[in-house]
C-alpha cells in the first residue's frame, strides 16, 4: 500500500460541515437531564405540587399541550403534559412529560441524519484515496520514465 500525506483539510472540513448540520437538523431533541434539571428547581418551591408528596392517579394521559393549557407553566419544558388526580388532596395538576411518538421520531431523524453524513464522508474518503493513488501513480510513472 502506498504512503499517504495529511488527511486533506478539505476532506476534513465537510465532514466538520456536516456533522454541524445533522446537529441543527436534531436540535429538537432535549436531553432528559434538562427535564430533570426544572423539575428539581420546582420542587424547591414552597408549593410542592401533590403528585410528588401523594398517591396520583393519571387522568388523562400525556398529549400534546391544547391552546387553553399553553398557559399552564408545565406546558413550557416539552409541550406535552398529563393530567394527574391526586388521591388524599383530591386535587387536579398538570404534570409535564414526555411523548413517545415524538421522541421516536426525534431518534429517527437524528439517525438518518448520522447517516447520511456517514455515507458522505465515505464516498469523500474514497474520493480523495482515488486522487492520492493517481498522483503517486503519476509520480512512479514519471520517475520510471526518467530512467
């Protein structure tokens, strides 16, 4: 196999452009440290809200925020919330959480876009292996030719 010089800073720097892009294509995604980060500084307020303290019983599961629940501060953090019932207070609260189908399709679309990358990237490494080959071919010729 023959000696190869650098990787190519051009190679190198589309893959750089990439890999920035499949990153903004993803950036929906949360990470689930961040939820976990505002649920801790809300149960550091006064009002601890009951399903943390009690028993709870999920009245209406997790979906999407409607434009009356937008207002609801739990709505905030993911746009998704389920309403809990409370079984010794009696009381109704929201509760933010997490949709399955759109975390799936958040993991979908960030593994196509790693993907994609990936094939592109290959088809540049294979690119530029063809035109180093070439020119040390070029080069073994032209030194055989000064013989």
């Amino acid at each position: 196999m023959l000696a190869r010089r650098g990787s190519g800073p051009l190679c190198c720097t589309v893959c750089a452009l990439l890999g920035a892009m499949s990153a903004v294509l993803s950036a929906g995604m949360r990470p689930v440290t961040a939820m976990a980060a505002s649920e801790e500084r809300r149960s550091a307020s006064p009002a601890t809200p009951c399903w943390r303290r009690e028993e709870f019983v999920v009245a209406r599961e997790c979906g999407r925020c409607s434009s009356f629940e937008l207002s609801v501060p739990e709505c905030g953090p993911t746009g998704f919330v389920e309403k809990i019932s409370c079984a010794a207070s009696k009381r109704d609260e929201y509760k933010s959480c997490r949709s399955a189908v759109l975390e799936s399709r958040l993991f979908w679309r960030f593994v196509g876009s790693m993907m994609a990358v990936a094939a592109v990237c290959s088809v540049l490494v294979v690119w530029r292996q063809r035109a180093l080959d070439r020119r040390a071919l070029e080069k073994v010729r032209k030194q055989i030719e000064s013989i």
